[in-house]
C-alpha cells in the first residue's frame, strides 16, 4: 500500500497524574506536570527520544485555569513562557511555540489544526501538551505547616510564543457575568433544566438519569492508573444528597461535577509519515486522525432551545462522514463530561444510551478522573490512541466540548490508513449562523415565566439564577431572586413554567420574585 508521505500521524501519547493523597505527592507545578507528560509521550514513540524532541518544530499548549484572564496573577508563580519552559526541559528548541485560548475544544482542535498542516506540507513534526496543577494551588492555599515554604514556580525563559488570548470573552458578557454565569457548573446547569423540561421529567427522576449516566463512568475511572479519584460510585450514590455529596449548582450534586483540583498533564505527538519513518517510529505506534470537525455555536441567549447543541451534533455527524463511518461503527467513545448536558447532548443526536456497551468514557470521565481545565480532552486522545493500537482496524470518537457548550471539536481515530482529508466546518457553520434567534430584552419589567433555572449554593446567601421569558413580547431576559418563596421553589421544587414578576435594577441585574 503506497501512504502519502504528508499524512499526520499520532505516534506518541503521555499522562501524568499526582494525587495529593499520594505518599510521594509533590505539589508540582504546570510546567512540571507537562513535562512529565511529554516526556511519556516522547518514550512512547518507541523511537530516539533525544533525536525526536529536536524534531519538534511546533509546540502547541493549552492554557492552565490560573493563567485564563488578566486578572490576577498565579498565587504561586508561573512562567512567562509556558510552552518553552517545558520545550528546554526535555531538549527541544521548537521553531515555533504556541499558547491556545482557554476552551475544552482546545486539544482536538489543535490536533486538527496541526495535522492539517501536516498534510499540506507546512509542519512536520507538532508536540500538543497541557496540564492543570490546581490540587498544587489549593494545597498550599492554607498556612504552612511544620515551617514548609510555599514554592515559587516563577520562571523568566522569554522566547517567541504566538499567544492566541484568553478566548473567555466568547463564553460570558457583562450582562450573562452580572446574572450570576461566572462558573462552569451554573451556566450548565441552566442547559441540564431546559433539557429536562423539554423532556417533561421531574427533578428527582431527571437526577437518576444522570446518576444512571455517569455511574459507568466512575467504574472506567476506578481502573484508570491516571484517574484522579479512582473510586466506583453507585447510582444511589451519586444521586443522593448528603453531606460528602452537598449541592454544587442545581441541578448537580458534588458527584456530577468536573472534579477541577486535579494535578495532571498530558501531551500527544503528530508527525507525518515521512518523519516517522526517518525519525524510526515503527508502524504499530501509527494512529491517523481519520475523521475530524469544529463547530462554534450561537450565543447561549441567543439559542431558541439551550437543551440542545447544534455545534455537538454537526461536529460529530461532519467528522464520521470524513472517516466514512457511521455511529454504529465506531468501538470506542471520549465524550467530554463535565456535566451531563454535554454527554446528553450527543446521546440525544445520535441513538447513544447511557449503557450502551461499548462505554461513553476511556479516562472515565471529568468528575471521577479528573477534569484538568482546558487540557481534558488531550487525556482522552492519548487514551483512544492507546485503545486503537490495541485495536488494530477498529474506531475511536473523541468529542472535546468548550464554553458553555460554545465549541465543539471531534476527532475519530484508527490504525485504518485513508489520506487525509479536508472537513467542511466552515461551510457548515454557515448553516448555525442562519439559525434564527431569540430576542433578548436587558433591562426587565414586568410579568413573565422561568424558561430554565440555576440555583448558586455557593455564593454567601443562596441565589435564584433564571433564564426567563417576558409576557408582553416573548422577549427573553435573565434575572436573579433571593426571593424566599422563589427560591425555596427553586430548591425544592420544579419552577420550570412558574409565573414570576421581574424588575430591572438600577446596576443593570434584574431580579424576580414569585407572582
């Protein structure tokens, strides 16, 4: 078989995980959490790890929670130059250094991105890396104790970096940030609601179906050697409210949220045939990026239904066409989990049941192996690479999510060899930008209904946070309510529907109260 010498292939994979109950546990740093990871992935090559790190030309990383926004500094230092740090640590000097804005779409895209180039002859050899070391922040977030000193993980390398930005503009507005979506687990929360009540079930019966969703996740995640939190959870333990399983954001418990305080790093190595082959990277180690996909979608309030997700759907639909593939001939899912939306929203398009027995998780899952920011997803492509050399001939989808569900990046993997082949997601992404939208009144008065809901447990007094419509226009709008009837509604009942009268406030947050 004659292989275009141009085709991308991932030849190397690595992980790295420290739990703070390790009896070696470090407390490392972002550089030192990716540099473990790349330099699993250089050994994974099988090749000369020395001659394949001077290989690399592109380093590509992906930002770390604590370097998100401009508005505060890491508590512990970083460097000014994350990707090189990590470069210069394993003997790489790349040509060019990358630094990805923040987003869990982020590793498939820069796989996609770089393999691309690959194939059309602009790269050669593209190292992907990111880590999250958010277990070292909160652990030294507390005094020291027995005289230990806090680490200062200040570096000054310097170097050419393209750094892309931070990207969160994209997922928050002064409007949505000032109703109460400054977090990850409210914001889905809103998606989780609307789709329940598009489903027409009950809180508690809705609770199970995610329990019942992400419980086979936890028992992947049990026999994860990289798991965060290898530990099987029950059904019932999932859903059950107790003290260990508090309330995060309704409608989730504790279990059924990214577990975010995490150490772990991960990094993937593409290369075309011709550097593999010159470089010494045996064949069984090939993995092509067989299909592939990106889609962005509307603004969450301009969406006519928040419970579902067009970019999902023509993400994954777009990237099985690529392979030539459907959904029934792939062997092996990665669906990004941070909640259960995401995993639903992909489930719903494409005929997956929550127990379908190929599984929804190799890493198993965000909240149980550990959802380290931005970088996940790079976790679950070193886990499918793995599965389909294992695999030989068979299929693996990844699915990386970001925002509130904003962005989504598909890869389907295989030791299957086809050329590389061009995706339409830019023509396709004409066809959300033709989707209609919902009009969205700012400055709210007067009588209306709760469309979807959240409720913040974690702020100081426990906040309403609602997505609703206006009678008089149908307009959309948000408000909050410390309202004590709404909120008791909210927490205790299902207020989806529920009358409400709201009234714009002065600072430009509009607040509602029960009828």
């Amino acid at each position: 078989m004659q292989v275009d010498p141009r085709t991308p292939v991932v030849v190397g994979v690595g992980q790295f995980t420290e739990r703070i109950d390790d009896a070696d546990y470090r407390g490392m740093s972002a550089v030192e959490l990716a540099t473990e990871a790349v330099r699993a992935a250089l050994a994974d090559t099988g090749a000369d790890v020395t001659a394949v790190a001077q290989a690399i030309e592109v380093f590509a990383g992906l930002r770390q929670f604590e370097i998100c926004t401009p508005f505060g500094k890491p508590p512990l230092g970083c460097s000014d130059n994350y990707v090189r740090s990590v470069a210069h640590r394993v003997g790489a000097d790349p040509a060019h250094a990358v630094l990805e804005p923040i987003g869990g779409n982020g590793p498939q895209k820069l796989m996609t991105e770089f393999a691309g180039a690959i194939a059309a002859g602009d790269r050669e050899v593209v190292l992907i890396l990111g880590s999250e070391p958010g277990s070292t922040a909160k652990y030294w977030d507390r005094p020291a104790e027995d005289g230990a000193t806090k680490p200062d993980f200040t570096e000054h390398v310097g170097g050419q970096l393209e750094d892309r930005g931070y990207g969160f503009e994209q997922y928050m507005s002064e409007y949505t940030a000032k109703h109460g979506l400054t977090g990850a687990p409210v914001q889905y929360g809103l998606l989780d609601n609307a789709r329940r009540a598009r489903l027409g079930l009950g809180v508690e019966e809705y609770r199970r179906r995610m329990a019942e969703l992400f419980a086979p996740f936890s028992k992947i995640a049990a026999k994860n050697p990289f798991s965060s939190s290898p530990v099987e959870r029950s059904v019932e333990e999932i859903q059950t409210i107790t003290d260990g399983n508090r309330m995060i954001c309704d409608p989730y418990p504790r279990l059924l949220v990214a577990r975010d305080t995490v150490n772990q790093g991960a990094a993937a190595l593409v290369m075309s045939v011709a550097a593999a082959r010159r470089l010494g990277v045996a064949e069984e180690k090939w993995v092509y990026l067989r299909g592939h996909a990106s889609q962005t979608e509307q603004d969450l309030l301009d969406r006519v239904d928040v419970g579902v997700s067009y970019s999902a759907k023509q993400a994954v639909a777009e990237a099985l066409r690529v392979a030539g593939i459907g959904i029934d001939d792939v062997s092996t899912f990665d669906l990004y989990s941070c909640f259960p939306f995401p995993v639903f929203a992909v489930c719903d398009e494409f005929g997956l049941a929550a127990d379908d027995p190929r599984g929804l998780t190799l890493t198993g899952g965000l909240p149980y192996f550990g959802g380290p920011g931005n970088s996940y997803s790079l976790h679950g492509i070193a886990e499918t690479v793995a599965e389909m050399r294992d695999k030989p001939g068979s299929f693996g989808l990844v699915g990386a999510n970001g925002g509130v569900m904003s962005k989504y990046s598909v890869g389907v993997y295989s030791t299957s060899y086809a050329e590389w082949e061009a995706d339409h997601s830019q023509a396709l992404q004409d066809d959300i930008a033709a989707l209609p939208k919902v009009a969205v009144t700012r400055n709210a008065d007067g009588p209306g209904t709760i469309e979807t809901y959240s409720v913040r447990y974690d702020w100081p007094v426990t906040t309403g946070v609602i997505i609703g419509r206006l009678d008089t226009d149908g307009s959309r709008f948000m408000a909050l309510t410390e309202d004590d009837d709404l909120v008791a509604l909210m927490c205790n009942g299902d207020p989806v529907g529920a009358r409400i009268v709201v009234t714009a406030g002065d600072d430009g947050t509009n607040l509602a109260a029960l009828v």
